[in-house]
C-alpha cells in the first residue's frame, strides 16, 4: 500500500514505436529508469509490515537514440507526482546541461523532449536536475534530483584506419605465419554497447600470399618460399567490418604495400664457361688484361662477390682483383711475358660470395668456375744484338778494305725479319770504316795511324728491312794496334871533338 504522505515522482519512460528495440532490452531500460519515492516495506521479526520512508529522488539513466530524424521533438521521458491531482498547482522544473536548448520539459505535464539530434560521438550523455514546485509560491515539493540521459548510440560510423597507407617490409623466403605488420582500425561508436565498434579484420586483396587475423589485424605471410628475385612487392588490402563482421555492418579499407627484403639465396653465376682474352708481350706488369663477370640476383651484401685464381698454367704470370664497383674481376699481368717462349696461358677462376647466409646454406656450393684463355700477343720488337757491346783490333796501316770485324743482331720476332746495318756517321766523322749493310762486316776504307789515333769508338745501327722505325744501335770499339813502321830518330844533332893521338877510351 502506498503512503499518502510519501509525494513522490514518477519518470515513466516512454519508447516510440519508430525507435524500440527488442521487448526484452526495453523492459530492462524501464526497469533500470523508473525512479521510486515509494516507501520500502520490510517485515518484523512477528511479521508486522515496517515502513521506511526515503526522501530523495532515486535515478537512473534515460536513453535517448542519437542521430534521430523525424519531424517532432523526441520523448525522452515523463516527470509525474503522486500529489499531482492535474489542477495545474504543480510546476515542473528541468535544469543542468542542455537544458531549455536539447532537453526541454512541459512545465504541466512533466513530459522531457529533446529538440535537437544529438551525436553520441560528440557527447554521450548529459547530467540534467528535475524538481517539483508549486507552481504559485515556488515553494519545493520535492527536493532536487541530479538524473542522466544517455545518448544512446546506433551504428553511424564506419571503421578508419590510422593510416590510409601502410609499408612493411619481411624477408623473402620467411616462414608461413611469419608476423609482417599489424594495421589497427577504430570506430567511433560505443564498444559497450551492442557490436556498433566490435571489429573484424579481413583480406580483400593480396591472396594467397598473405592473410591477416580477424581479432588483431596482424598481418601474416601465408605462402612458404616466396622468392624476392620472382616478385619484390606486393599489394595488400585490408578491410575492417564492425557489426562483428556481420551482414549490415560498416567498413573500412587500407592499402598495404609489402617488400619483400633480399637473403642470399642464389649462389653466383658465371655466364660462359670461358672467356677469351689475348695481351702483348709488351705489357707491363700491373697492366689490366681483363675482365670476368658473375652474376648474383642478390643485392647488396648478400650479392657480393670475391674472384680468385684456383689453378692454371698462369698462376705465376697473372692476378686477378675483384672490384667491388662493378662487382667484376679483373685479370692483371704480374711479369714480363716472352711470346717466343710462351704463346698462351689458361686460368681457373673462382667466384664466391662474401657473405653467406647458414639458413639457406643447402641452396650452395655459393660459388662458381669459369676457365679463363689468355693468347699472348707477338709485339713488335726492334732488333737485338748479339752482344751489348762489340771491340776489335786492327792493324795501322791495313790496307784499304781490311776486315775490322763483324756485329750481328736479329729480329726477336716471329716473323724474323732480315736486318739492315750501318754507321753512325756523327762517330765517325772521319769515315774510316765502312760496314756491309747485309752482313754487319766492318772494313777499313783508310789507312789508320796508331800514333794519331789509338782508339777509334763508332756507333752501329741495325734496322728491319720493313720497318724501318724498328732500330737498334750497340757502341763498337776499334784498337789501332802498332806496327814498326817508324825509325828511330834523334831528338838533336850532336857534334864531338878529339884530340889527336888520343889514346884508346880516353
């Protein structure tokens, strides 16, 4: 039974038909949003009824759907008194956040409207105060009471993404379900209430490569061995779905762009199983015969490659260096090559990668042979003498024509080609040597005097008869030796005087 003298208010809660949900959640909104001043009863130990009397208003929460349209103002709930006999005396009172500009209350009535739409994502909810007073004297019929009204959120927002593009690397050849990236959508609607920001993450692009999971949106590799060398980069879209994933919820798309990073897993590869290569006997040492190259589909470190000569018959004679620039090696002469000794030289080269990785070890040997010919090239070399320097004897006085001597020098080439000699008149200005253009033999054309000169020093060219810029000269010394051709002469006359009838040796 009630108690007359407890006066107090009743909010009832009324739903429109256009905005109700489920029967069951509706009761339990009435039931949690019906204030009581009504008096609890407890029985006694002998079971009479006891009657406690609250003064004060106990609220709830009212609940207003946010983003509402139609054309009259919102009934969010209803203010009554038990002492409201409907005569007009009593005067309903609203104040607190939006009121008299969102919430507005018909003074007679106790009927709370809301004018506006409202955006849960912009406010959730708003503290209001309801009060009854006399509507002559203003005096308080009840005290205060502080209550809420909840924005009650729909599925108005899509998920978004942090970021409408997304990079991530992962190395090639990774296992399956190797974590690549994680992309995190938000939605802006309540997560307490209903699956409005319940998301689910899936894969419209980029199949079946890559798949991601549904909870965390963690983006895993899907296929095992996916070879950087057959495909670098891949493209990846990633939808998010509220609603739980179900049929009616909204999305959001992302783009993720996924590079696959380089391992070393090719070994290096020469093109050719030989190379040719031909240098002149004349190179000196130091000097680049040539180049090899193989090819690594890595990049960077793991494409790196070392050259080095492992055998041949030109070990001793060649070197080969790698540069790292061009990722070539480089075949340099180390001595003095003799085309007349030897014509040709092969070599074994090795390349082999710098860097090698032990997971993909079972992917090697990471290295590579190739066979390398080198020719060596006859130059075109000036005649040699025989010896470096020549000297001979000859009389003074030999007659005219006498044979001196002989030089002899010869063409260090293959093709042997015949000589040509002579003089260098500048040593011998005097011309008293004559020498066969043919045959090297030098002759006297004068008479030499020892006692002139005892020494005559001449210079000998020798050139190739068809190439004639081909020239060598050797220094020859010719001693004048001494023949008794001079009697002996007094260096002055002598005159004497004796005595006569001198005696013997006096």
């Amino acid at each position: 039974p009630k108690m007359k003298e407890d006066n107090c208010l009743h909010v009832a809660l009324l739903c429109l038909g256009v905005l109700c949900y489920s029967h069951a959640l509706t009761t339990e909104r009435l039931n949690h949003s019906r204030p009581s001043l009504h008096g609890h009863h407890e029985k006694g130990k002998e079971g009479q009824v006891l009657h406690r009397s609250k003064r004060g208003w106990v609220w709830n929460q009212f609940f207003v759907i946010e983003e509402y349209t139609g054309p009259d103002p919102v009934l969010v709930g209803r203010l009554h008194s038990d002492i409201d006999s409907g005569d007009g005396n009593i005067k309903y009172i609203l104040s607190g956040e939006g009121a008299g500009i969102i919430f507005v209350i018909d003074d007679k009535s106790g009927n709370i409207h809301a004018t506006k739409t409202l955006d849960r994502e912009e406010r959730a909810q708003y503290t209001l105060t309801a009060q009854a007073v006399d509507r002559n004297t203003n005096r308080p019929l009840e005290p205060p009471s502080e209550f809420i009204v909840k924005v009650q959120d729909i599925n108005d927002n899509p998920p978004e993404f942090l970021h409408e593009n997304y990079h991530a690397n992962v190395p090639e050849r990774s296992n399956v379900g190797t974590s690549v990236i994680q992309v995190t959508a938000s939605d802006a609607d309540d997560p307490t209430y209903g699956n409005s920001a319940k998301l689910v993450y899936s894969i419209l692009e980029g199949q079946p490569y890559f798949s991601v999971e549904a909870q965390t949106g963690i983006i895993r590799t899907a296929l095992p061995n996916m070879d950087r060398e057959a495909k670098e980069e891949y493209h990846v879209v990633i939808q998010a779905k509220d609603m739980g994933g179900h049929m009616g919820g909204l999305s959001g798309t992302t783009k993720v762009t996924i590079t696959l990073t380089d391992v070393n897993d090719n070994p290096p590869k020469f093109p050719q199983s030989v190379y040719q290569m031909s240098v002149s006997e004349a190179a000196v040492p130091g000097e680049e015969v040539g180049r090899v190259k193989a090819k690594d589909p890595d990049i960077g470190e793991n494409g790196l490659v070392a050259y080095s000569i492992i055998d041949g018959d030109g070990m001793d004679m060649f070197e080969i260096t790698t540069d790292y620039e061009t990722q070539e090696g480089v075949v340099k002469l180390k001595k003095t090559l003799d085309y007349e000794t030897k014509k040709s030289y092969s070599l074994k080269v090795e390349a082999a990668n710098v860097h090698i990785d032990p997971k993909f070890i079972s992917n090697g040997p990471f290295k590579d042979t190739v066979t390398v010919k080198i020719a060596v090239e006859d130059a075109d070399e000036p005649p040699v003498f025989l010896k470096p320097s020549y000297i001979f004897e000859v009389q003074e006085n030999a007659a005219s024509g006498t044979v001196v001597g002989k030089v002899h020098a010869k063409d260090p080439d293959a093709a042997n080609s015949a000589i040509r000699y002579s003089i260098d008149r500048h040593t011998d200005l005097e011309r008293y040597f004559v020498i066969n253009a043919e045959d090297g033999n030098i002759k006297t054309i004068k008479a030499l005097d020892r006692e002139e000169m005892a020494w005559h020093n001449i210079s000998v060219f020798a050139v190739e008869v068809h190439k004639q810029h081909q020239e060598a000269k050797v220094p020859v010394a010719i001693k004048v030796v001494d023949v008794n051709d001079n009697a002996p002469k007094f260096a002055a006359a002598y005159e004497a005087f004796v005595c006569e009838n001198a005696r013997s040796n006096q």
